[in-house]
C-alpha cells in the first residue's frame, strides 16, 4: 500500500505566474510546484516541480527519488513533457506516460488511482542509475491545454532496492524491490471552464432554442 491523502480538486485564482507552493512531505520530500501561462494561448499552461529528496533512502547506495505522478483532467491535452536526466548516468532514463491508474509499468510499483474525471501521468526512473538520492532535487515539467489551474494530488516514489523502508513507512514489493508513494497537494490542472465568450455562445444558443419552441407552439 502507499500513503494516501484526500484527493482535491480545488479551483483558485491565479495570475500569469501562479505563486509556488511549497510542501513538507515529513522530512522525506520538499515539493515546489509552480504554472506558468503559455503567451498567446487560451488554457494552456506549462506546470514545473522541483523534488527535493530529503531523506528517502539509504546513503552511499543508488536509492532514493524514483518515480513522480500528476492527476490530469480527461480533457485536457498533453503538449509537451521534460523528465530530469539520470542521477548517476547511463544507462539510466526516464520515461513517461499516462494510463487511468496505477504507474506506467503496471507492476504495482505505485498504488495510486485516480478520481472520476482524471487519469494518472507519470514520470518513471529506468535502472538504478536514474534515482535521485538523498540531497539531490529532480525536476519535473509538464506542459497541458484545455486546462484551468487549480490543486490536485501529486505522488512521489520512493525505491529502496531490496532493503526494506523505515519502520513505519508502508510499502509495496515488485520483482525490481521495493517501493514507497507518498501523496500530497500541488499546484496542478483542474477541468477548465468555458470562457465568458462560451458562456454568451450557449446563453445565446438558448434563447434561440426558446424562441423557436414558442413559434413552434404559436403555429400549431
């Protein structure tokens, strides 16, 4: 199993550089995430995060930050991703993509589902060389349309090889060893709403449906 926090999808006010939020995940993780509006563009917003591994892992050895999921609306369009480059080196990448749940591999690495409406995104470490250890920050950049800003539920993976996590710390096993999830808040895509132009479109279109259905009724 994996940490879990409620799951928000909150709508808020923000101008064209949304304000950092910064989150302590308990000494493990510092999250900083922040949006920017795409100049021209209706919608459109390239969201940045900086991982910050403050504790996961054990020191000298290849374990720490190795994987990082994002909750994106159903219809939002996906334009461009940047993953961190590898920790250590070659052989180590990472690689993304999306599905409905759980992570991209699909072998319970993660344990995280996503709310109706939403599908999961996710930035995923290949080989040991790709994990950030500890004191090290990754960073993570998506880049969405048809979106509004808002918060939503973020997750961080933690990969410990083959040792077994902290005492308390829940955790899920695979063939490749074992995994943490933490869940929290970021400032992240919600559902976008019409524009003030669309709403007029569909009052407009309304009273046309009315006025029709009134001759309609006069005629007959």
């Amino acid at each position: 199993m994996s940490l879990k926090l409620a799951t928000a999808g909150v709508l808020a006010a923000f101008s064209h550089l949304a304000g950092a939020t910064v989150t302590d995940l308990t000494g493990q993780y510092t999250l900083q995430s922040s949006a920017t509006a795409v100049a021209g563009q209706t919608n459109q917003y390239v969201f940045n995060y900086a991982v910050t591994n403050v504790g996961q892992g054990y020191v000298g050895t290849q374990t720490g930050l190795d994987g990082f999921t994002v909750y994106i609306p159903n219809g939002a369009t996906i334009l461009s991703a940047t993953a961190p480059t590898p920790y250590v080196g070659s052989p180590g990448y990472w690689s993304t993509g999306a599905a409905p749940s759980l992570d991209l591999r699909g072998n319970g690495s993660q344990n995280m589902t996503a709310p109706a409406g939403y599908y999961t995104y996710t930035f995923w470490g290949q080989y040991t060389e790709s994990v950030y250890q500890q004191g090290s920050t990754a960073h993570f950049s998506l880049t969405l349309g048809n979106v509004s800003l808002g918060t939503n539920t973020v997750g961080i993976s933690s990969y410990y090889g083959y040792s077994t996590p902290p005492a308390g710390q829940q955790y899920t096993t695979n063939e490749y060893g074992n995994y943490t999830t933490f869940t929290t808040h970021a400032v992240s895509a919600v559902t976008a709403v019409p524009e003030p132009e669309t709403y007029a479109m569909m009052l407009a279109g309304l009273g046309a449906v009315g006025m029709l259905a009134r001759r309609r009724r006069r005629q007959g």
